[in-house]
C-alpha cells in the first residue's frame, strides 16, 4: 500500500479519479513526474484497468509485453478474460498457474486480478481464496464486495472495518460503506446517498456516481430523481450497461416505457445479468405454465 | 476598539446621539470633532484657555456645550463653526456640562471646593442651573437629597444606574462604591478595589449589568455588576485614563486618556452565522437561531449558553460565538468562541422539538470539513512549545486522526469544500488538502476574518479581512485586490447569480466584480451584516443581531456585468428603460455611446462620450449640431491630442475662426498652401505677419511691416534678407532714419520647418483593444496559473512509500481480524452463501406480485390460480417480467467487477428495516388509465371504443398483480374491477352493435342491454340516447319511449332533452313496438358476458371468480371474455391485493 505515510501523496488523485469511474480522466492525468519506480508500475497498472473498465482490451493486450512487471502481467491477464468468451479458459489455467508460483502468488494486484476474475466466474470460494487475505485497500474492497454478492454482510462487515482502522476517509473505504449500505438496506441508504453526495460535490460527475446516487433513490423509493440521474448518466455514456439498465428499471417504476433501454442494452452487451435475467425469467415463466396446466 | 485617536491630554467627551460623531476636549483647551467610523478630525474649537473638562452635544439642535477651567461656558454651533455665546459668572472650573434633554437649560458642575469633604454630588444634583433663551422661574430649587458618605479621598466621579436606584462613584481612593438609594436615604452597597490609582470615572453599562470605571493607573477595568467582580481589564502602556462616556443609543464606550481617546465596545456585534440554502443559522442571545429567507420565519432552534451552573446569563460568562459552523444534512452545529483561548461547542440539532441537543465541547476552533467530520485547530502545550495540530473529528466528537499543520504559525481555520481547509498564518492564507495533506494554493493577504464561499459552485471565494477584500479562485489564484482605505469591511455575500461579491463596510453597501471593479451601491447609517444575496435584495443582521431585508439598485453592477458578458442586449435594455446612473457608464463611454446614438438622446451627452472614448466622427458630427464655439474647441483640443485628425482640427478651427491655432496647425502640417491662402485673408496685421513668418516669404514680410508702417524694422528684415532693392527704396523713404545693422552677427533666412507628414492625418496604430479583452486576458493567466500549481504540487511530493515496505505504513500495525500474512486456504473458510432479499421475498409473500417480483412465477401464478381462478397467463407474461425487472437495481462498484445487483424495497423510509419488493404497478396508475377509458368512451368512435376497451382490459390484467397498503384501498380495488367489468361488457356490446347492422332486432337488444351496464351518467346517457334512437327508427315506439324516459331522468344535456321530449311526444301517441325483443326492463337482468343475452333473476348462470362477470351456464369452464384471464365458474379464494388482508 504505498503512500501511507505521512508525506504527501502522488498518485491520490489518480487513484480517486480511478475508484470514480472517471476512467479517461485517470488516463489524460496520468503524466506525473518524480515517480518512484513502484508508483510508476502502480500508476501504470490503474491506467491499464481505466483502459479496461472502458473496454479497450486489445490496446491493453499489445501494449504490456513480456518484460512488463508482474502487476502488468496481472492485469494483462484481466484484458484477456474480458476480451472474449473464448479467452477464459485458457486465463483462468494462467492465473492459477501464476498463483500458484510462490515468488509472484502473493503479489497484490496478482491476486486482486484473480479475485475479479473468479467473481466474474461466480467462484465466490475460490476467489476468497486469494483475496481474503487483504493486504491493499483494493482487495479489501473487492471482499467487500464479494460478500455482498454472496449476500454476506456480516462477513464484509469486518472487511470494511479493517478498512476503517485502516483510513476512514480513503475514498474505497467510504465507497464500500455505501455498497454495504445499500446491500444491508433500510435506514443505512440514506448513509449511502450521502456518501456519494460528498463525492459528487467533491469530483466530477462519473457515470459510477450518479448510478450509484439513482441506486439509492430508487432504494428510497424516490424515481424520480433517480430517473434524472440517469438521464445525466446517458447523457455522459450513453452505452454504460448499468446506466441502461438501471434505466429500465426505473422507466418501469415511472410509468413509462422500458422497451427502448432493454433492447438497447441487449444489443449493447448481451452478457448484462439484467439481459440474462430476463431471458431466464422468461423460461420460468413458460415452465411454470405448463406445471400449471 | 474601534477607533483611537492621538491628541493631547482628553479631558472630556460627548458622543453625539445620532451621527458618529465625538467630541473631545482637551487639556489644552482645544476642543476635536471626530467621525471615529471614519476615523477623521471634523473640526476643532479654539477658544478656552485652559482645561475643558465638559463637553456635551445637544440632541437635536447642531449645538454642544463646553465649560472649562477658564470658568467659561461656551455654547458652539457646529456646523456654523461659531461660539454662539459665552456664560460667565462661575467661580471656579467647570467639570461638567449638560444640556437638559427638554428644557433649554445647561447643567453644570463646578469643581467641589472641598474635595475632601467625602461628598458625592452626582452630576444631575443641580449644584447650578442657567437658562439659556430664557430664565427659569426657579432656577435654585436644587436640594441635596442625600450626602453619600464612605471614600477615603476626594471623589472623581460619580453616575446613575439607567432604571435602578442606583450610584456609581469613583474617588482619588481607588475604590469604586456602589451605592442605593430609596425615597429617604443612600447607603453603600459594596466596594469594588482593584484600581491602583485614582479612579477618574465610572459608570453603568447602559445595556450589560456592568460597571466599567477607568482610572490613572492606565486601565479600563469592567465589573460584574451583580456579583461584584472584576471581569475584564484593559491597559495602556503609558496614559493615564481621565473621562468615560456612553454612547447614548448603541454599546459604544469612549475613553479620553493622556495621549487621546479610544472609542470601544464591551463585545463582539458581529453575528456569527451559517448559511444554509434557504435558512440562516444564527447565534443570538444565547440561542441558536434559524431564519428562512423565503418565508421570513425566525425560530428558536436550541440554547447554546455554555455556562456553569450558577451564573447569570449575563455575557462575561461566555464570549460571543465567533464563528458558527453546519453540516445540514447531518443537522450538526459548531459554535468556536474564544472562551478559555478558543474552544468549540458540537451540538446536533435533534429531529424532535422535545428532544434535548446533543453536544460536545473541545478546545480550539472547529469547522466542519465533511457532512460528519471536522476540524479543530488544537492548541495543545507540548513540553516546551505549543504545539499546533488539525484534530479531525467525527460527529461524536471522536478524534478520527490527527494530521500536522502545512504551517506550523496557522491560528485560523476555515472551511474550503469538503475535505479541504483555508489555513489563516501570519500574512497568507493557504488551501490545504487534508486527505492528500497538500496544500493547493496560497495568497499573501493581510489576518483574514472571514471566508465567504460563492455557493453557487464554491469556484470563487472573498477573503475579508479589517480593511481588506481579496477575491480568488479554487485554488487562491488571485482575482483581484480591494482596499478600503478609510472604513472596516464588515462581512459580504456572494450574489449567486452574477458572481458579484456584496459587502458592507462601515458605511456602505458596496459591490466587487470579480474583475476587481468596484462601486458603492447604498450608503448606511449602522453598520449590517450581510448574510445573502438575492437579486435586488440583500438580507443581512444587523447589530442586534435582527434579521433586515433590504431592496437595493442592482442596476450599477448589472450593467456592467453584462459588459462584461459581452450581453448587449441586456446593456441596449438598461439603457434604454433608463436604470443606469452616470455613474455606472463611466468607464464604459464607447459602450454607452453606441446605445446613445441610437436614441433621440441629448446632443451634448453625445458629444461628451464620443470625446472621452475618441470617436472622432462622432464627435464632428456632434459638434456640428451643436455649433457652439465652445464645443468646437474642445473637438479641436481632442483631435490635436489625438493627434492623427488634423482634418478635424483643421474643420474645428475653421469654425471657430480661431485664425491663430489654423495658421499654426498649417504649419506644423506643413500646409504651405492653406498657409499662404490664409496670409491673405488679411486677418489683422500679426496674424499676416506670423503667416509670413511661418512661410519663410520674406518679400511679404516686408510688404506688410511697410504697409503697417513700420519702415524701419521693413528695412532692417529686407537688407538682412539680402533684398537689396527693396532695401534701398526703403532707405529712401526712410532718410536720415535708417536704423544701423548690427554689427558681428550673421543672418540667416528663417524658413518653415519641413514636417515629417505633409498633410492628411497621422498614421495612427490602431490597437483595438475592447474593454472585453482584459477579462478574458485573465481567464487565461487562470488557466496558467492553475497548470503552475499542479506542477508545484507534484514537484514537492518528493518520498513515498514502496508498496507495503514502508516503516510508518500503518498497515502493518493494524491487527487483521484475518491473518495477514499466511494466505492458506486452510487458515479461512469461505462462508456460505447467504439468502438473497428476493429468497426472503418469496418465502414470506402471498401476494402474487411480490412472488413475481421475486422471480418465483411460478409460485405467483399458483397463487394467482387459486385466488382468482387464473388460467390464461398469456396476458400476464410482460406485466411479470416488468414486476421482476423492476424489483432490482443495478451497483456498479469496483472496476471491472460484476455489478453488484439490489433488492429495490417497497415503502421505504428513513427508520425502516428491509421491507418488501418495490412493485411497478401502482393503484394510482389504474385510476388514471380509467379516466383514460372514460375518455374514450365518451368520444365515441369505433377506434375509441376499441382503445377503451383495450385501457379497461389492462386494468383488469394488472389488479391481480397490485399490491396495495390499507383495507379501504382494497376496497378501492375491487370496485374498480366491478367498474371496468360493466365497461367491458357494455363497450364489447356497442361494438358488436354497430358491426351487427344487417340485424336490426339484434342491434336494438344490445342497444338496450347497454343501457343496463353501470355506467358514469354521461356515459349511460349515451348509451340511453343511442338505443332510444335506433328503436324509434325501428318504429319500437314503446321500447323508444321508456328509453327516452329514462334519459329525461339523467338530467341530459338540452340537444338530448330535446330529441328525448320529442320522442315522448311522438311514442306517446302509439306506445307500440312494431318488433318483439328479448329485453323485458320490468324484469331484473343480468347480461352473459359472452353470448350477450339477458339472464332473468331466477336463471341458472355461471360466474368468472376474478372479473364477476356473469355468464349463461353453457360458458361454464371457458375462459372468461371480459377480463380473459380466469376460468369461468372455477373455484377460487378471492382477491388478495394487500398484506392488510393477510394479517
């Protein structure tokens, strides 16, 4: 975890940029001098996950080469896995076989990378194998989250309190306290929208913040302006997954027609669990007419 | 202190009622007047000799009395500057003057003859009283009414309490007594010692239970007028205190000392506040106070008084607050004072009125840095030096962490955005980042006050301080500087609209443009606080600590705003409807010209702007109209200065005649043409002579010195010249008078100077700089400044930590609840899969909506089977997926990750735990698609009754996927799906009409049985309306007439009525039906929902158990046709819409 003591920080607003979602934003303001060479590779590795989180995978793929850190490697390996179905595989038995290699298993970004492609694979086990352990704000954060996939929040409960003792106002720890937030429910959601709140007046507006802020009006109950939120989020993006199928959702809450987002999404990213959802609930729907029958 | 002066010994003061104004009279004899709020000597008054020890304003007359050692009493005029008259007749020197506040008389006090006497005469017991105009009858009846025996020495002073019976008194023995008196007697109270010299005077507080005395030993000291304690002291390194006086209606206190006077108050007036959207945070009177701008409402929020628990409330127990902070969504104050050398108070407002405030106290001044984290500038004594840390706390006023100064002499802080602090030190002001500990800006400002943020995007911020506002970016980047040489800066605002900083001075409402350009908007009688702005109006507290409102002219900095938006159209409006001053063009003149023209504006104004912004043509062609002499010559002035428009000079000459300048001006064009055309004009002998002269024509210089009968100086220029002829012709006629040459001097001819230009106008580089470009100058240093800080910023992060090797890396000194450092797989257990929400969901709901949205259909449709006998889904496929797709929302959380996907919960609130799927069908949704379906129908057409029907029918297929929350909404439901039954069944039989038209017999019974379906009045009218007319075409009199009855029953509209009457009429006369139908009205019916045909009262029938709707028995096991959804006479449990019905 570098930059942890007290002096100042140079990759602090990279890495907030980066947690945001303002992935372009992250690259255009990754030119930083002075770096030591473990920022350089840090720096390095959050401009290749921006370049992945905004699709460019093959650029990803051709510009780390053989000779490029482990970390790089690591999130290599990530750009093959979202890169096509046909990938998978073959990158899984890589990540397996670089875990299990002693003097690169333990390396941090090296095991972050597994714990998100072992989610992606709804392994939950076998990501927390690699993950559970923490050792950055990163990967306690995708705990964080893993648990609350697993439905869990007991058990990201402690995740997050680590992070608290760690830095309460590290922007991945107040990020996770509004995921957990929002997965416990009820009054804590006003908490969440708070703490995105303070993000959005703090940093730009990123497609990230004003889903995760219309996730919480709609938890409240309040469409509306979750529906305006959204708006701004497609105006932003208008291919975000989550923003289209959020869209969705909330269209359907107002009153209004849903159709246009859903196809748009479908066609967008057919592997959106909200597509798959669909898909399998119409299945549902045709098995349980019959057992009616 | 508000204000100090530096004279001689002061000896005696007055402050004047209304104006700020005091007079101060010396031991010189001299008498001042100061305005202190503009710190400035009015006036001064020589006349006494000798000490003048009482001086007093009239309180309404521009009149003050003045009595001195001199045993005079002068009564002066101020605005005259005159003695008006001089009183004699006393014996002794005069201590105190006073005019009476009713009567015109003077008090006065002479000096006690025999101070050691231990007597006490306060000033009001007339030792001596003199009329001024006229003489009171009985000017002696002064009495002693009590002698007030106690102090050791002679008696300085002694005052009144304001409303109590009460004596203040203050003598050479040190001591300060406080005495009471009743109708009979007066006897001391208490003693209060601390002075370690002469007591000069003392005196109560007119608005505090104080007494403040002064005294020779060069101290203020105040008491507690009740406990009799010292309180305060205030020293002077070397003068000796002589007078006190209160001001009469504000706190203001004055004392006269040996070197001049100080005019102070006893606390802060200064409000401190919070702005918050529409509301305003205040501390007053021990409360905190909140005001809301658009309401104008004023409420008590709770009491802030710190104090200990015998104390009176009295305002030496806590000082003011000095600064206030909010946090408004977590509904937190903090209140800094400078009790016990700054501390705060935390305070949360509790929700409910009844609740106590909670609260937390700490030392330092705070400021919230975050919606639940503050700051505290701590002030700790480390072992040797005082050690100065930032403190950031969180809402239960625990120490989150503590993090180091950027510079280590900060002693203010203030909030600068979420996690960011203005750190105030010594002669700059610093951003300091206190997440990345970096500070981001920096500008040298004088000890800043107050920060006040534009809210609109906290872009801008004013940086006030005494006499100083500085105007800056983000990130301190300096916008500009104001000073206010002459008055203190009190506090301002931001007009968010226009990014226009108002603020008050001392005396003035003022504006700043973020250009630096400043004006005065209004001027002021008390100083105000300002809080916020909005449009024309200026919401401030004033010194009691009232909320004011105050409507003022925007229209200066509007306009000039709008320049500086380059927004002509508002500039051509304000011009035109006239708002501007001349005040506000100035600056601006070619603007203003622009706009000038195009009016039918005056003349002169026109010439006057055109000059100042130098436009020339404007000018001339103003000038021409105008043809005034005096015009022409400024024009001239200003095209010389100008410079390249010697044409114009030339034109503006030629008007004036002014033959002189023209001559010249050829000149120096080199116009030798025009000149010598002017030569002879023959415009008076010295303008042909200089012509000449300029010309270099010796011939005609000579010609005219003849002419003008000069000879001997023509002959002396023409032999000088070498023109020898004319010389000696000259000499001729000159004779024995031929002046001698001088002798040794060579002589030159004189030509005119060649010009550089030769006629026309100078070339003139022609820079066309607007007024517009400067601002936009600045936004660009903006940008480069900001690039500059960015690169500082980087370059002074200079170590950092490798990854987890870091010693001070706080990570590894965290214990883990999980092992850190063996990553086995044995060492951790994956946990189990938990239950989802939708699992919880589909366990606990009988509502086949919440079993939908759960994505358990088939539990929903089992349910929707057996409550309602459901067997066709088809209808009810999309509205299940929509219920499934909208009970969850979709998280993106960290990067490349899977969405994170959450239950959406129906009926939230802030106070509830998990509660059940959101639902996307809302009861409210139905009832507007029925007044659609009304609409329709009432329209009429085919196509209209099809989009009914098909409205009704939604209707129908979404009630049983409606959740509702209370029984009478439940109600509610189930009258609805009886409601759009009968439509459907009426609807589907009007169709079914108008498509049957080759059977007039069928036509007429569903005409009729339509009229049996429970409709809206308008609507049966209709349907009463149609069957009446297709029987009575049918010649079904009877039929027809009963219709047209029952129509005249509805209260039908006059054309219905009309026709119904008629029919009546018409029927009436042979109430026969010419064919038999199957409708017989007397007899109670119901329709068959599928077959259309009545069922008697008595007939078997059949019935949906959803939909009601009745059907002959042959239906029976069908789909139902009016709501196509259940199985006709299938059993079933009824509606279940609400978990009201389950409990």
């Amino acid at each position: 975890m570098a930059g942890m003591g007290s002096g100042p920080d140079h990759l602090f607003n990279l890495r907030n940029t980066f947690y945001l979602g303002a992935y372009q934003t992250a690259i255009n303001n990754s030119e930083i001098p002075n770096l030591s060479p473990e920022d350089a590779v840090e720096r390095d590795c959050l401009v290749f996950r921006s370049y992945i989180a905004l699709g460019s995978y093959q650029l990803v793929i051709s510009e780390i080469d053989e000779a490029a850190a482990t970390p790089l490697q690591a999130v290599k390996l990530l750009a093959m896995y979202l890169s096509s179905p046909d990938n998978k595989e073959s990158t899984i038995s890589s990540v397996k076989e670089w875990l299990a290699d002693s003097t690169i298993g333990n390396n941090a970004i090296l095991r972050l990378i597994a714990g998100t492609i072992f989610m992606h694979e709804e392994d939950y086990n076998e990501a927390l194998k690699h993950t559970h352990a923490g050792g950055t704000m990163d990967l306690h954060a995708l705990n964080v989250q893993i648990f609350i996939k697993m439905h869990r929040s007991d058990y990201a409960e402690k995740q997050l309190r680590v992070m608290q003792q760690y830095d309460e106002d590290h922007t991945l720890t107040q990020l996770a306290t509004a995921w957990l937030n929002l997965a416990v429910g009820g009054s804590k959601i006003q908490e969440a929208y708070l703490i995105f709140q303070d993000f959005s007046e703090r940093y730009p507006m990123t497609c990230l913040v004003l889903n995760s802020k219309a996730v919480c009006c709609m938890q409240m109950g309040n469409f509306d302006e979750a529906e305006s939120l959204l708006l701004e989020a497609l105006n932003k993006d208008a291919k975000d997954p989550e923003t289209l199928a959020n869209l969705v959702v909330c269209s359907l809450h107002v009153g209004k027609s849903s159709s246009r987002y859903l196809s748009q999404l479908k066609l967008s990213h057919p592997e959106h669990v909200l597509v798959k959802r669909v898909s399998s609930a119409e299945d549902n729907f045709e098995r349980a007419l019959q057992s009616i029958a | 202190m508000n204000f100090e002066t530096s004279s001689n010994q002061v000896r005696g003061l007055s402050f004047h009622p209304k104006r700020p104004w005091i007079l101060s009279s010396l031991h010189t004899g001299v008498i001042q007047l100061w305005d202190y709020r503009m710190a400035t000597l009015i006036d001064t008054f020589e006349e006494h000799d000798g000490p003048v020890r009482g001086v007093h304003f009239h309180h309404s007359q521009p009149l003050f009395v003045s009595g001195g050692d001199d045993y005079k009493i002068k009564v002066w005029n101020y605005k005259t500057h005159k003695c008006l008259f001089t009183l004699l007749g006393h014996l002794d020197y005069i201590r105190t003057v006073q005019f009476h506040h009713e009567c015109p008389w003077i008090t006065v006090r002479v000096w006690d003859i025999a101070p050691l006497r231990k007597n006490n005469t306060p000033p009001a017991d007339e030792d001596d009283i003199m009329g001024l105009t006229q003489m009171n009858s009985d000017p002696f009846d002064a009495t002693v009414k009590y002698v007030l025996e106690g102090h050791d020495r002679g008696v300085n002073w002694a005052a009144f309490h304001p409303t109590l019976p009460l004596i203040v008194s203050g003598a050479d023995d040190r001591k300060v007594k406080l005495w009471r008196t009743n109708e009979t007697k007066a006897w001391e109270v208490d003693t209060l010692r601390g002075h370690s010299s002469n007591v000069s005077s003392v005196m109560f507080h007119a608005k505090h239970d104080l007494i403040v005395s002064n005294s020779e030993d060069k101290s203020i000291r105040v008491w507690d007028a009740t406990k009799r304690t010292e309180i305060k002291t205030f020293r002077r390194e070397n003068d000796r205190f002589w007078i006190l006086a209160a001001h009469p209606e504000t706190n203001l206190l004055a004392a006269g000392h040996d070197s001049g006077l100080i005019v102070f108050k006893l606390e802060r007036e200064r409000p401190a506040f919070a702005l918050s959207g529409d509301s305003l945070l205040y501390a007053k009177d021990g409360f905190l106070r909140r005001y809301e701008y658009s309401t104008q409402k004023d409420s008590q929020v709770i009491p802030i008084q710190r104090r200990t628990p015998d104390s009176s409330p009295s305002l030496n127990q806590s000082p003011p607050p000095r600064t206030l902070s909010y946090s408004p969504t977590e509904n937190a104050v903090l209140i800094s004072s400078d009790l016990d050398g700054g501390s705060y108070e935390l305070y949360i407002i509790p929700k409910d009125r009844s609740e106590d405030a909670k609260r937390g106290t700490g030392g330092g001044s705070a400021v919230f840095i975050a919606r639940n984290r503050f700051a505290v500038l701590d002030k700790s004594t480390g072992q040797e030096e005082v050690v100065v840390v930032l403190v950031v706390k969180n809402l239960k006023n625990e120490v989150v962490k503590k993090i180091p100064l950027p510079i280590p002499t900060t002693d203010a802080i203030f909030y600068a955005g979420t996690g960011t602090l203005l750190c105030r030190c010594e002669d700059k002001v610093v951003t300091f980042d206190l997440t990345q500990r970096l500070v981001l800006g920096e500008v040298h400002t004088p000890s800043v006050r107050h920060v006040v943020w534009w809210s609109n995007d906290m872009e801008s911020v004013a940086l006030l301080s005494k006499h100083t506002i500085i105007l800056a970016s983000k990130k301190l980047a300096l916008l500009c500087t104001l000073h206010e040489t002459t008055t203190r800066v009190k506090r301002g605002a931001w007009d968010d609209d226009n990014g226009v900083f108002i603020y008050t001075t001392s005396n003035h409402v003022k504006y700043c443009l973020p250009n630096g350009d400043s004006g005065i908007i209004r001027t002021l009688d008390v100083p105000i606080y300002v809080t916020k702005v909005s449009g024309d109006k200026i919401f401030c507290l004033d010194r009691d600590g009232k909320n004011r409102e105050i409507t003022v002219n925007a229209s200066e900095y509007m306009f000039k705003l709008a320049l500086m938006g380059k927004r002509f159209d508002h500039v051509a409006r304000m011009i035109k409807s006239s708002r501007i001053s001349g005040q506000a063009m100035k600056g601006f003149p070619e603007v203003a010209l622009h706009f000038v023209e195009e009016e039918e504006g005056d003349e002169r104004v026109r010439f006057n702007l055109a000059i100042e912004s130098g436009n020339m043509s404007v000018a001339v062609a103003s000038a021409t109209n105008i043809n005034e002499e005096d015009y022409w010559y400024r024009l001239g002035v200003e095209a010389l200065r100008r410079g390249g428009n010697s044409g114009i000079v030339e034109f503006a000459y030629q008007q004036t005649r002014n033959f002189e300048r023209l001559s010249f001006l050829y000149l120096i064009t080199g116009n030798l043409e025009k000149l010598s055309k002017l030569m002879k004009l023959k415009k008076g002998v010295m303008g042909q002579f200089h012509n000449a002269l300029y010309m270099g024509d010796v011939k005609e210089r000579v010609k005219i010195l003849e002419n003008a009968g000069l000879l001997p100086l023509a002959y002396i220029t023409a032999s000088v010249h070498g023109l020898e002829d004319i010389a000696e012709r000259l000499s001729i006629a000159l004779g024995d008078d031929v002046p001698s040459l001088p002798q040794g001097k060579t002589h030159s001819l004189l030509m005119p100077p060649i010009p550089v230009v030769c006629g026309g106008d100078w070339p003139l580089l022609r820079v066309m700089k607007g007024i517009f470009e400067g601002g936009l100058e600045s936004a660009n240093e903006e940008d480069d400044v900001e690039e500059g800080d960015w690169g500082d910023a980087l370059a002074e992060e200079e170590e950092e930590d490798g990854e987890e090797e870091g010693e001070g890396s706080g990570w590894e000194g965290l214990e883990l609840p999980l092992q850190l450092d063996t990553p086995k797989v044995s060492a951790f257990m994956t946990p189990s899969q938990g239950m989802a929400v939708s699992q919880i969901w589909s366990q606990e709901s009988l509502l086949a909506a919440e079993q939908a949205a759960a994505g358990s259909f088939d539990t929903a449709m089992r349910l929707l089977n057996r409550q309602l006998g459901i067997k066709n889904f088809a209808p009810l496929k999309s509205m299940l997926l929509d219920l499934l797709i909208g009970s969850q929302s979709y998280l993106p959380a960290f990067s490349s990750s899977p969405v994170v996907p959450l239950a959406v919960e129906r009926g939230w609130s802030e106070s509830s735990s998990r509660g059940p799927p959101a639902l996307v069908y809302e009861l409210s949704q139905q009832e507007e698609k029925l007044k659609s379906g009304y609409k329709a129908t009432t329209s009429g057409k085919d196509e209209n009754l099809t989009e009914a029907v098909r409205l009704f029918r939604s209707i129908l297929h979404t009630i049983p996927l409606l959740v509702v929350e209370s029984r009478t909404e439940v109600e509610e439901v189930k009258e609805l799906v009886t409601i759009v039954k009968e439509y459907i069944l009426g609807l589907k039989m009007e169709l079914k009409r108008r498509e049957t038209r080759d059977d007039p017999v069928r036509q007429q019974e569903l005409a009729a049985y339509f009229t049996h379906c429970n409709l809206q009045p308008p609507h049966l009218r209709l349907a009463l309306f149609s069957a009446m007319g297709v029987c009575y075409r049918a010649r079904n009199l009877a039929t027809a007439y009963n219709f047209a009855k029952r129509l005249l029953e509805t209260n039908p509209t006059e054309s219905q009525a009309k026709t119904a009457r008629q029919i009546v009429q018409a029927a009436g006369r042979n109430m026969t039906d010419a064919t038999e139908l199957n409708y017989d009205f007397r007899n109670p019916f119901v329709i068959c929902g599928s077959t259309y045909v009545p069922i008697y009262r008595g007939q078997k029938d059949v019935s949906c158990p959803y939909c009601t709707a009745r059907f002959v028995p042959s239906q029976e096991g069908n789909i139902c046709a009016i709501c196509d959804l259940a199985v006709i006479g299938a059993e079933a449990s009824g509606l279940l819409c609400s978990p009201s019905q389950v409990r």
